[in-house]
C-alpha cells in the first residue's frame, strides 16, 4: 500500500486510496521554499521602497520633526517591514504543511500557513509538465515542476507547481514514467 510514508501528513495519508501506490513523495527545500516569492516579490520590493523612504527621511531631518510627522514615519516603517518580511514569514510557517506527493495515478500538492490547501491533479487532467530554475533555484540548487492542465489556465492565472525541489529532473522522471504507465 503506502511504503515509507511515515512522515506524511494525516490529511495527506488520508486521501491516498487503499490500492494506490505512492512513487516518490517529498517536502521542498526551506530556505528556497522561503524566497519563493513569485508574483509577491512586487510587493517586497515596495516594501523595501517604503521602508528605505522612511529612514531616510529621519536621517534628513536629523530628528527635529513634528509629532505628526514621526507618527506617518512610523506607520510607514512599519508597513514597509511587514510588506517586506510578510511574505517570506508566511512562507516560513507555510514549510512545515507543504508534502508534495506523486502516486500512480495522480499529483497531490498540500501547503498553507493558516489554512492547508490539497490540490489533486490526476494525470489524465494534465496536459504538460516543466521543470523550471530560476534565480532562487539556482542558489539553493533546486528547481521547481510547473504542471499545466486540461482547465486551460490563462497565463497569469494559478499553475499547480511542485517548488524548490532538491532533484528536479529526476522527480519529473518519476512523473514523466507514471504517468506513460497509466497511458497519459
């Protein structure tokens, strides 16, 4: 049935069917799991942007501001720091429920900070898959596997991905071999 799935989640172990095997199952790696920002590294930046404004404002006016005025500044340090630091907690916290999971019949994907999403993609829903490496990948050496379905996701819209992957090519092998084994 399930070989080697002690440290997979309940939740996860629970949806596995009885006869369905599990091919290789895995968590991302933390620290590029963390960066893993995509369309969020936008609202880091402005962040950064708000923050870095606020403190050299303070500098300039070399503290002889109004009351009102220290007020804004720290408002704004404030909001530039969470802009800048809330997604990357998010994620951090978000680690400890992310399981991806390949069995031979489907992908399941589970990851959430608050809440825990678990997304099921059955093979004959997919329609491509990817590996792709981009500039967090290549520091922490991982790589991430986009998977494109028969839903017909317009460009920027959510693509199911399996992110900072430790070995990249060969878990989309695995993929690749499960899924020419059903017919896909």
């Amino acid at each position: 049935m399930h070989e080697n799935t002690g440290e997979l989640s309940k939740r996860i172990l629970s949806i596995l069917r009885s006869d369905e095997q599990v091919l290789w199952w895995g968590k991302p790696v933390f620290g590029s799991f963390m960066l893993h920002l995509g369309h969020m590294w936008g609202f880091v930046l402005v962040g950064l942007f708000i923050f870095v404004g606020a403190m050299i404002s303070i500098f300039i006016a070399h503290m002889s501001l109004p009351y009102g005025f220290i007020a804004i500044l720290v408002l704004q340090i404030f909001f530039g720091l969470s802009m800048l630091f809330g997604p990357i907690a998010r994620n951090a916290i978000a680690y400890n429920n992310t399981f991806y999971v390949i069995t031979d019949r489907r992908i399941l994907i589970q990851t959430g900070a608050i809440g825990i999403d678990t997304r099921i993609i059955n093979f004959d829903k997919m329609q491509e898959i990817y590996v792709t490496v981009d500039l967090v990948d290549r520091i922490f050496g991982t790589g991430s596997i986009k998977i494109s379905t028969a839903a017909g996701w317009p460009e920027h819209a959510y693509m199911p991905t399996l992110v900072a992957l430790r070995n990249p090519y060969q878990v989309h092998e695995v993929l690749q071999n499960a899924m020419e084994k059903t017919g896909h």
